[in-house]
C-alpha cells in the first residue's frame, strides 16, 4: 500500500514531467525554442522521480480481519527499505507512448479497530506498478497541450501482517496478489514562459481493482532544450479486494523529478 503511494509514485512524477518537457516548444510572443528532434520526427523523455507520499487505507488477508494503515510522509521516509520509480515517453507530432514504473519495499504501524485483537500490528509491503499508455493531443499550441490518453496498469503487491498483543498477538501471515486495471483521462502543459510550466494529469479506470485512479499537478523549469525538473502533489487510490486479500488504499505527497530530452 504505501508502496503504492511511492510508486504509485509512477507515473505523475514521470508522466508530469515527460510531458512538460517535451511540450516546452515556445510562449506566445517569444522567439521560438529550439526543439530537439530526431531525423525520424520523433522525441524521447526519460525522467527517474521520487514521490514522497503518505499512506492510509485498508489491507487484509484470507482468515484475517482488515487492519488499517494511516502513515504520514514521515513515517513512510523512516520505514522505507528500497524505492524505484522511473518514467518515460517516446511522442510524434500529436501522438505518444508512455510508460511508468514504479517499485517499493516498506514498512509500517497499523491497527485492527479493536484493540482486543491486537495491541498493534506490524505491515511491510513490497508493490509493483507498472503503467504503459497512448495518447493523441486534441489541443495543441506554441504555448502546450493537451492530450487524451488511455492504457493498463499491472499491480503486484505482496504483504506480511504481524499481530502483537490481543487475542491474536503472535500471528503472522503473508499473502499477495497481482492484476491489471484499464486507466483512461487527461493530461497535459501549459507554457508561462520559455522556461515555466505547469503540467498535470488525470486518470481513472479499474478492472482487476474496483477503482483505479491518478491525479497530479505540478510546476516544472526548464534549464536547458534537454532538461527540466518538476515538482508538485501526486495522490493515487486503488481498492482491489478479491479471495480475502484486500489492498484499499490511498497514497498521496509531494513529487520531485528530472526529465531528460533526446
């Protein structure tokens, strides 16, 4: 779950980012930006991110009651083991192709809502969300764009609970599940000047989960025709429940990301 919340930590930092690289072309009554394009026409993004978000929600196995999550940023940050995120972006005139990966191993506190079961219980996560998407602008100008997008994201998250205290203090258990969810929506930049941008998506589907969905805003700065930084707020939300494994959970925090342009 948390890990969701860092990967999940795919796609709006690198999508985010992707995007308002390659859209840096030019503002309205500013020479034109040089645009870096190969001899085929099309461009490539490739930005590695970090998202620093909180985790809250639900998660249960077969044979166990739900226990609840709610960690801040920090707690995340403390009990964090290993974290990968990375996205990247391949775009041909109004076309693209997008993916966005995201890996995490963490650790942290939660409860069962009644405290006769359990004084506490300990969760670590280790989830792998891997996004891959096309989209066609629909709006485009010298000042950004706007794009339509759709695509599937795999899911694969495993889990180890651990009770303390209560009845059942000693228990352990691990379980894990992994599915595809269909995701559709919006995303895009917008140019205040050669250099400033905001950009920001939004997406929602399900399939494998009930609900699947993404959404991030952020301001980027572009140093130079081939790289820019991003930083902004990203929340992810997934609700998958099926054969007593439940992952309902809600990531959300700041992101931060580099974007390289070839």
């Amino acid at each position: 779950m948390r890990v969701l919340l860092l990967q999940a930590a795919v796609f709006w930092a690198g999508l985010g980012v992707a995007s308002a690289v390659q859209s840096a072309d030019i503002a309205p009554g500013v020479p034109e930006a040089k645009v870096i394009e190969s001899e085929s026409g099309w461009t490539y993004t490739a930005a590695p991110y970090f998202w620093a978000a909180g985790l809250s929600g639900d998660i249960a196995q077969f044979g166990l009651p739900e226990v609840h999550i709610d960690s801040s940023v920090d707690d995340i940050l403390e009990n964090l083991d290993f974290a990968f995120m990375a996205a990247g972006e391949a775009r041909y005139e109004r076309f693209s192709i997008f993916a966005d990966v995201m890996y995490t191993k963490l650790g942290a506190d939660a409860n069962t809502r009644n405290g006769i079961l359990a004084d506490s219980v300990d969760v670590t996560s280790k989830t792998f969300a891997g996004l891959l998407g096309a989209g066609y602008s629909v709006l485009e100008n010298p000042s950004g764009h706007l794009d339509i997008v759709a695509g599937v994201r795999v899911w694969s998250v495993d889990t180890t609970i651990g009770f303390n205290g209560g009845l059942l203090g000693g228990r352990e258990a691990d379980d894990g599940a992994t599915w595809v969810d269909a995701l559709a929506g919006v995303r895009g930049n917008y140019f205040f000047t050669p250099e400033i941008y905001v950009t920001g998506w939004g997406l929602v589907g399900g399939g494998g989960a009930d609900l699947d969905w993404d959404v991030s805003l952020a301001l980027g700065y572009r140093f130079t025709d081939t790289i820019s930084a991003v930083a902004g707020y990203r929340a992810v939300g997934v609700n998958y429940n099926n054969d007593g494994f439940v992952f309902d959970v809600v990531e959300q925090g700041p992101i931060i990301g580099v974007a390289f342009r070839f």
